[in-house]
C-alpha cells in the first residue's frame, strides 16, 4: 500500500472515530445541571430544563433516551459510510497505482525506441562516412588514371599538356 492509499485510509478512520467520540460526548451530555452558565442565575436554567409535572418529567426522560438511541445508530450509520468511503477511496488509490506503474512501462518503452534510434542513426552516420571515404577514394584513383594514359602525341601527361611556347624549343632543337 503506498503513502497516498495509507493517508486516505487514516483519514477515513479518523473521521469515524471523530464522528463516535462526537456522538459518545451528546449521549454523555443529558444532565446539564454540571454546566454553570456565564452570566445570568444557574437556577434559571435549572427551571427551564426540568418539566413542571412528574409527568412530564418521565416523558422528557424517555424522549431523552430515543434522542440518544437515535444518535447512536446516527453514528453506526455515519461510521458504515466513512468506511464505505474509505474503501472507495483506497480502490481509486490502487487504479492511480496501476495507471502509473502502466504510464512508467510506456515510458521505458519509449525510451528503449529512442535508444534504438540513436544506434540507428549512429549506423547511418558511420555508412555515410564509409562512402564518402569511398568516394574520395575512387576520385583519387580516377585522377591518377587520367595523370597514368597516354595523351594523344603518344606522351604520358605529367600534370598536363605542355604550351605551344614549351614546344616550340624542342622543335627547333630538332
């Protein structure tokens, strides 16, 4: 159970016991006679409580004790429903829990992706490198191939054909 469900449940329970110790303080309070008013005569509410009649007086007593089965089953019944409520509450607590161990799964699924995404595209770099290398290869081997063939005078091309003003000292050496 973890902290969230633990507080909701103490709550509940704390409710409950708040809601009996309420109740148990009504039922303990019939006798009113302890409690001395701030201002004005104690006898005045002394007479205002007590019926005049014995009667009257039992009938009052009687009606106290329904006042007081009356809350009590109040509070068996406000007790039944904060723990109602508990359990509903801690079943909601555990579908959160679920939920967010499926969100934490979906989130190392997505990170397993990235990762191999970045090896894929760390593969394609490396392609890519290979073939430019391969590229620059085949262009050095094509330049020495054309500086390697024979020109058309039947003379190996060392870095290009020579002028006509190159040619010309030759000839008349000849």
């Amino acid at each position: 159970m973890n902290n969230f469900t633990r507080s909701i449940v103490y709550s509940g329970v704390v409710l409950a016991a708040g809601l009996v110790a309420i109740f148990a303080i009504y039922n303990n309070m019939q006798n009113p006679s302890g409690i001395e008013p701030a201002a004005g005569d104690a006898q005045g509410i002394e007479q205002s409580y007590q019926p005049y009649t014995e009667d009257g007086s039992a009938a009052a007593t009687s009606e106290e004790g329904a006042t007081a089965t009356d809350a009590q089953a109040t509070a068996t019944d406000a007790a039944a429903q904060a723990s109602d409520a508990a359990a509903d509450a801690a079943g909601t607590a555990e579908q959160a829990s679920d939920a967010a161990a499926q969100a934490a799964e979906g989130a190392d699924q997505a990170a397993e992706a990235a990762k191999d995404a970045s090896q894929a595209a760390t593969d394609a770099q490396a392609a890519a490198d290979s073939a430019a290398a391969a590229a620059s290869d085949a262009n050095a081997a094509a330049a020495s191939t054309e500086q390697a063939a024979p020109s058309g005078e039947g003379e190996p091309s060392a870095g290009g054909e020579a002028t006509t003003e190159e040619k010309a000292p030759e000839q008349s050496a000849q």
